[in-house]
C-alpha cells in the first residue's frame, strides 16, 4: 500500500556507502552485511548513524522497467543485477576506507512517496512515481533512494515501511 505523493527538497549530508552489483536474490544478506559493516566504520570512528539506513538504486531505465509484464520481471529477478549504494547517513564526515566510500549527498527536488507493505509489491509504488511524473511533466534521473524505517526482522511484511524518494531531474541556467 503507497500513501500520499509529495515532492520535496532534502539532503542526505555525508554519507558512508558500499557499491555492489548484486541480483535480487542476494540483496537481503548483502544488505545486511553492508549495513553491519558501515555501522561498525561509523562507531569506530566516533559518529553516529543519523536517521534510518538506505538503498541507492542506479542506472535504472524507468520506461523500460515500468512496462515490464509478470513474465519480463520474472526474467530479470533470475538473472538482472542491481546497481547500488548500501549506506548510512554519518553524523560527522569520515574518509573513505577501502570499499566504505564517503561522500555528501547535496540537496535536491524528490518525488515521495511511503509505501507500506512487503518489499516485493515496491515496484507498485514506482509505478505511481512513474505515472505522477509522466502527468505532471517532470523527468526524473535513473536512480531512486529507499529508506527503510524498520526491518524484517521486527516487523510483519504487511507493516515493514519504506519511504521511496526518485530525484527530479533539475534545469539549471
């Protein structure tokens, strides 16, 4: 289930990310691991974790993806692999150490939107972004955040919720 969708500005500040290259059947122990990872870098340093972890989606081809039917979805759980960023929002700027990349993510316009409910109806919730972007004329880049406000691990999959933030593509003069 997807609520309201806004549009807003936020900045996700310095951040510490994992870069992976996964298929969707890893992504829950790989997650995990990353997340464990950052969390241990972060403490170890002497800052704290700032909100919720997330999920940077990247290079993806929202047309394409959207007119997929159950059979072309189905093909590319099996064998498409995601492109992404595993991290946490630091409350201090840290240096980059090996695969833990750092970087500040500056502010920009997002279409938002919370969706509740399992993971694997997300994609429901894309299709209105996609579909409110495509009515209200706004081209949006080839990536998306998901910010995860509780876990499998606590909450039933009807109650997990995840708030789905694609950037707008912005016309600077």
């Amino acid at each position: 289930m997807a609520l309201e969708i806004t549009i807003v500005e936020q900045e996700l500040g310095s951040v510490i990310e994992i870069e992976k290259h996964i298929h969707v059947w890893k992504m829950p122990s790989v997650i995990g691991e990353s997340y464990g990872k950052i969390q241990h870098y972060l403490e170890a340093n002497g800052a704290e974790i700032v909100e919720m972890p997330y999920v940077r989606y990247l290079d993806v081809e929202w047309g394409p993806q959207m007119k997929k039917g159950f059979w072309a979805n189905l093909i590319s759980l099996l064998f498409q692999k995601w492109h992404m960023k595993i991290g946490m929002r630091s409350s201090k700027h840290l240096p980059s150490d090996g695969d833990l990349q750092s970087d500040t993510l500056q502010k920009r316009r997002y279409i938002k939107l919370l969706h509740v409910g399992p993971y694997q109806k997300v994609s429901q919730s894309y299709k209105r972004i996609y579909q409110y972007a495509q009515d209200s004329g706004l081209e949006i880049a080839n990536e998306s955040c998901e910010i995860y406000l509780n876990s499998p691990k606590e909450a039933k999959p009807s109650a997990l919720k995840t708030i789905i933030m694609v950037p707008i593509v912005e016309d600077f003069v």
